[in-house]
C-alpha cells in the first residue's frame, strides 16, 4: 500500500514546488497583466529557435550515438565522458569558449579569413541555435546512446546469425530504438531551449533575438510588473506541457525486452561503414571538444590567483549537488513512468526567476529568505534536473517492467525486493548516467543562488559571476575551471558503473 501511494505523494509535493511559486507571484502581482507589443515576437522567436535547436541536435545525434554503439577504440568511455562536459558546462564560461572558437577574432573566422572565405556572425538567431546545439547534443547522444545500449545482446547476435544486410539491421533493430528515444529527447531539449536566457542575453544581438525568458527578465527587473511576468511564465508552462504530451503521443515501441545484459559487438560497423562512424565521432568531438579546449588553456594561469572564498563557494557548490542529487533521484524513482515524466516537464518549463522569486515570498513571512540560499537552491536544482533524469530512466524502466512484471506477480515479490533485486540491478547504467548529469547541472547552475545568496553562502558559478564583476578576469577564468573540473569530476564519478560496463 505504501509503495503505491509513493507515486501519489511525490507526484503532489512536485506539482505544489512548481506551480506553487507561480501562483504567491500571480498574488503578489494582484492578477494576470497585459502583453506587451514585443512579447508576441519574443513568443515567435522563442517557438522558432526552440524547435530548429531541438530538431538539429536529435538529428545530429542520431549518427553520433550509431557511431559511437557500433565502433569500439581504446579510450572510448573517456571520450564518451568528456564529449558530455559541455552540456554540464556554466553557460557563462561555455559561451567563451564558442565566442573563442566562432567569433570575429575566433579560429573559424581565422581560418576563412585565411581562405579568403565569407566570415560567421556568431550572434543572432543562428549564433543562438549554435549554442543550443552545442550544450544539447551530448544529451541526445548519451540519451540515444543509452536506448541502443538496452537492446539485448541476444537481439544482435540472432542479427548476426542471420546476416541481416545494413539496412535490414536499421528497420529491426536502429529504427525502432530512434522511434523510441527521440521524441522525448526532442521534447527535454525544445523545453530547455523555451527557457534559455543567458545564451539569448550573450548571444541574441538584440531584440529580435529576444526569448520568452529574457522578457520575462526585462519585465521583473526593469519594470516589477510581476503580473506580465506571471502571464509570459504560463504561457511559457503551456508550451511546455504541450510539447510533452505530443511526444508521447508520436513516440511508439515497446523496446526489445530484456536479455542477460551481456555485450555483443554490433554486425554492421565493419568496412567502409567504419569509416563514416569515425568520421562523424571525429566531427562532433571537435565541435564540442575545441571551445572546451579553449576553457581550459585560458583558466589554467588564473588558478593560482584563487583565494579563500572561492574554495569556500566551491564547498557550498559540492554541498549543493550532493543534496539536489539525492532529492532528485528520490523522486525520480518514485515516478518512474510516463506519467511523471509529463508532470516533470511542468518543473522544467515554468521559469526559474519566477520560481525563484515565488520562492523568495514564500520563505519571506516565517524565515530570513537569504538563511535559506542554499537549501532553496538544492531544492530548485533538484525541480529542474527532475526531467533530465526521468527521460534517462524511462524507458528502461517501462522494459523492466515489460519484461519481469509477470515474474513478479507470480512471486509476490513486495516493493522493495522488486526495487532491490531486480529494478536497481537492470537499471544501474541509466541510474548512474541520471545521477551524475543531475550533480553536475546542480554543480554549474547559477539561478536561484542569486537572487538569494549573501557573500557567505555564495556558490562557485555566482563567485565567477562576481569575480568577473570586480574584473578579476583572470581570477574569474581559474574559478571556471576549477567549477568545470568539479562538475565534469561529479559526471565521472557517478557515471562511472555505466562506463565501465560499456567499455
């Protein structure tokens, strides 16, 4: 009984955290308020540069993840690993690194100056979708990634033994795993990008490339007109909650069943076919891994210049992740379905300044709002990494479920030998891969931190953010690697049993 009513009780406490807030800033604000003229083509803009980043990365993604499933090299999980650091990176310190790499005075630019070739203009629409691709397509790889690693190795040898041609390989066993995976991956990244605001602020060059968020922003800092803030966060909800509940309509299959989780080296990467699988690793490794390469050759002098106070916020950032994490995967295996995958969307969608500013009036009456910086910030850190986790964890949860539901009605087996011998065991690879993008996203994020933070809670994104402030660039630059090492640090650690098993 009490397993049953998990789902219900946290499944609650989610919906009261998101809309929650919402609703104390609609009060405060007395009502919805008015649109402005701009806010329809910030609505454009924002559905427009969601879905070509969306629809970009996954499809990208696609021959990436095939690649890197079919292929196996020495240093493969290394790789793996660290082509997901940009996604967990600060989008402040990302943004340099694209600025270096495709900006006017960048090594693109350098290079078709060279060639006598037409410049990039890294800002605008396309330097917005550019950065979206860029932190997004690690996601939909690892996401693809782990669809193709839950087909049963039984699946893959029958193939081989039957010969089954490259193509025959694609429509039984790839196409299937792409049905399957995309559309929620499509969907978590068309509802990241909804809520983009520091790539729109770096990025957007001007108001044309203005987002739903950013005007949200402009209508809660230049004009405390919390009452439009309130109408642009629901419409902002809706788009999102829509976009989920498409996705389950379009996605089909049931997954391949479950097998004894032994590894068989795919059939059908041999050849010329090799070729091409490395050219396109070689492709998206460069793409991600050059702007990171640049982080790095940059904060490496300015980690000597760090003082105390920066290893005092790292602390903060460390104590932050491991609570957000913990938090997070509770409620991740308590909705471990369809269902709270749709409910976990709304977490993402509603805007974290009105989520945090709902927070801030709510604390305000009973507690001193910045006496619970940290906390608070855990708690919004582990709302947001909620989708991310459930994505992950979904669909091999539904094929668990699939395959041994049977075996245990017929046992009898109660919730937690269920939980403990057979739903943990089966689902390590996507549980650690879950766990760690949720600690290192926790790890990056500057949000709700700074609304709330005194300089003695400060975390290490918001000490960046201040670094930079009082123009300690090369202060600042050390600050961000030691957070990118931190964050990448918690990835591979909780990511590490996944990683093993596949190398």
């Amino acid at each position: 009984m009490a397993a049953r009513a998990l789902p219900l009780i946290a499944g609650a406490a989610l919906a009261s955290l998101t809309l929650g807030p919402v609703a104390v800033v609609l009060l405060r604000a007395g009502g919805l308020g008015a649109l402005a003229p701009g806010d329809l083509a910030a609505l454009r803009f924002t559905l427009v540069q969601a879905a070509i980043s969306a629809a970009v990365s996954v499809a990208l993604a696609v021959p990436v993840a095939r690649a890197l499933m079919r292929q196996r090299f020495p240093g493969r999980a290394a790789l793996v690993a660290l082509m997901g650091a940009p996604f967990i990176l600060p989008v402040i310190v990302a943004v340099m690194g694209l600025i270096a790499v495709f900006g006017r005075n960048g090594l693109v630019n350098g290079l078709l100056g060279v060639l006598g070739l037409p410049l990039v203009d890294v800002y605008g629409v396309h330097g917005v979708v550019l950065a979206h691709v860029f932190f997004n397509l690690p996601l939909a790889v690892r996401m693809l990634l782990n669809g193709w690693q839950a087909v049963p190795g039984e699946r893959l040898r029958l193939a081989a033994s039957l010969g089954l041609s490259r193509g025959a390989m694609w429509r039984v066993i790839d196409a299937p795993v792409v049905l399957r995976v995309a559309p929620g991956a499509f969907v978590v990244i068309f509802v990241i990008c909804l809520t983009s605001f520091a790539v729109a602020l770096t990025l957007g060059g001007g108001p044309r490339a203005t987002t739903v968020e950013l005007a949200i922003y402009q209508a809660m800092r230049f004009d405390f007109d919390l009452g439009r803030a309130s109408v642009l966060a629901l419409v902002q909800l809706a788009l999102g909650l829509v976009a989920g509940l498409a996705a389950l309509k379009i996605a089909r299959g049931e997954g391949f069943g479950v097998g004894r989780d032994r590894i068989v080296p795919r059939s059908d990467g041999r050849g010329w076919v090799r070729g091409v699988d490395y050219a396109w690793i070689v492709a998206a490794a460069l793409f991600l891994l050059v702007p990171l390469g640049t982080v790095l050759t940059r904060g490496a002098p300015g980690l000597l210049l760090l003082g105390p106070d920066t290893f005092r916020a790292a602390g903060h950032s460390i104590a932050v992740a491991l609570a957000s994490t913990v938090l997070c995967m509770a409620w991740a295996m308590a909705l471990a379905n369809r269902r709270g995958e749709l409910l976990a969307l709304a977490a993402i969608a509603v805007s974290p300044l009105v989520l945090g500013t709902g927070l801030f009036l709510m604390l305000r009456p009973f507690v001193n709002p910045f006496s619970m910086a940290l906390p608070v910030t855990a708690l919004v850190n582990a709302l947001m990494g909620l989708p991310f986790a459930l994505r992950i964890i979904v669909p091999q949860a539904e094929a668990v479920e699939s395959g041994f539901g049977r075996l245990r009605a017929s046992l009898g087996m109660t919730g937690f030998a269920w939980w403990w011998l057979v739903w943990l065991p089966r689902l390590r690879r996507p549980l650690g891969f879950a766990s760690g993008l949720v600690a290192a996203l926790a790890m990056g994020d500057l949000g709700v931190i700074a609304l709330f933070a005194d300089p003695d809670r400060a975390t290490l994104p918001l000490q960046v953010y201040r670094l930079m402030g009082s123009y300690q660039m090369e202060a600042a630059a050390g600050a961000a690697l030691l957070l990118l090492g931190l964050s990448l640090g918690a990835f591979v650690m909780l990511d590490r049993g996944g990683r093993l098993a596949d190398a």
